[in-house]
C-alpha cells in the first residue's frame, strides 16, 4: 500500500488557521471513516490528535478539527499557537485490515 | 496509567540479529492490539505491523512482511520487534504504541519513548 499524501510544509502566523490536507484511495481514507492525526514535536513520540476523521481525545484542545470529503481528508488548527509548530501526520485504516500513514507536513508557526 | 516502556538504543553490525522490547503497564495487555512504527533519520512514520498479545493473532504492512518478526509474550506484558539478519538500512527509531481497543480500527492512542537502533560496519 502507497502512504497517504500530504503536503511537505505548511505555514500560518500566530491566530491564523491552517489546514493540512491528506489524500489517500477508496481503499483506505475513501473506504473508512478511521482516519486519524497526530502530531509529532522533535526528538518525541507522536500524540494523537484527532480520530475517527473529526473526534478528539479527552484534553486536545478544540482548535483542532478534522474533516473528511471522498478520498481526501484534512486537519484544521484554528488560532494558532507557537507551541503547535511540529510534524503532522495522517494515517487510515485500510480494506487490507492495516493502517497506513502520510509522508507528514511540517507546521511552521511565522 | 498506562505506559509502553521500550528497551535501550542498539548499535549493531549489518547481518547480526537484534530483538527489541516493548513492556505495557496499567491495563490489561491482552485486550488491546500492539503496534510498531518506524521512523528512519529525518524522516516520516511508517506503520509495520500489529499484534493482539491475547491469541497472538498478527498483522504485517506488505512492506515489512517478511522483513521483521512481531511476537508477544503475555506472561511478561511484553511485544517484541526482531530482525534475524539486519541492514544498514535498518538504521531508524522504532516506537510500540497501543491500538485505542480490542478494535484494530482504532488509533494509537499511547506509545513507547522509541527505541534507537543503529546498523553500521
């Protein structure tokens, strides 16, 4: 299975929204509604963000919505902070009962 | 609380084999799916494979089938990520994270600090 696609980097300035968008095929993201997002700071372990394309767990902050349309889904970080400059990744669950991840963008906070 | 605690950073030769540890505490080991995910220098998450340490019943990506072995030993709240004959290109951090339930739909809702692992003559 190919990664899903993501765009290399994206940048926003403080209070700004952004939104990362990731593309996969109708056997994956287009197939499920499991397509989940975490966010990656240096030199730390992933934590997730968002699943089941638009849930948050318990103490993620509500700028952080996710979204799903056809075989493109996307995260949206509204108000943007400092402190949510980091590494995005996607990853869905796949009709090959596996998950695959995106390639990841880089947030830059100007 | 639940933790993953992985085993140390390895440094090892190309063609030697390696067995890496992943130790869950604070929930019940067998009900929830154990995965790995590698992350090579500089670069982005790819996930490998899965394991339900209650019937040992394995998932693997079609990239690293064959490639590496998960195992679990329930008696000890432990999975394993092993190789038999590693490659340079082996050379990557590897994180243990815990499916969010029995559900291998779910997402990876905890994980392990990463195990460093080194392959170099």
């Amino acid at each position: 299975q190919s990664a899903l696609t993501q765009p290399a980097s994206v940048s926003g300035s403080p209070g700004q929204s952004i939104t990362i968008s990731c593309t996969g095929a109708s056997s994956d993201v287009g197939a499920y509604t499991y397509v989940s997002w975490y966010q990656q700071h240096p030199g730390k372990a992933p934590d997730l963000m968002i699943y089941d394309v638009s849930s948050r767990p318990s103490g993620v902050s509500n700028r952080f919505s996710g979204s799903k349309s056809g075989n493109t889904a996307s995260l949206t970080i509204s108000g943007l902070q400092a402190e949510d400059e980091a590494d995005y990744y996607c990853s869905s669950y796949t009709s090959s009962n596996t998950w695959v991840f995106g390639g990841g963008t880089k947030l830059t906070v100007l | 609380e639940v933790q993953l605690v992985q085993s140390g950073a390895e440094v090892k030769k190309p063609g030697e084999s390696l067995k890496i540890s992943c130790k869950g505490s604070g929930y019940s080991f067998t009900s929830y799916w154990i995965g790995w995910v590698r992350q090579m220098p500089g670069k982005g998450l790819e996930w490998m494979g899965i394991i339900y340490p209650g019937d040992s019943d394995t998932r693997y990506s079609p990239s690293f089938r064959g490639q590496v072995t998960i195992s679990a030993d329930k008696s000890i709240s432990t999975a394993y990520l092993q190789w038999s004959s590693l490659k340079a290109s082996d050379t990557a951090m590897y994180y243990c994270a815990r499916h969010r339930s029995e559900d291998i739909a779910t997402p990876f809702d905890y994980w392990g600090q990463g195990t460093l692992v080194t392959v170099s003559s």
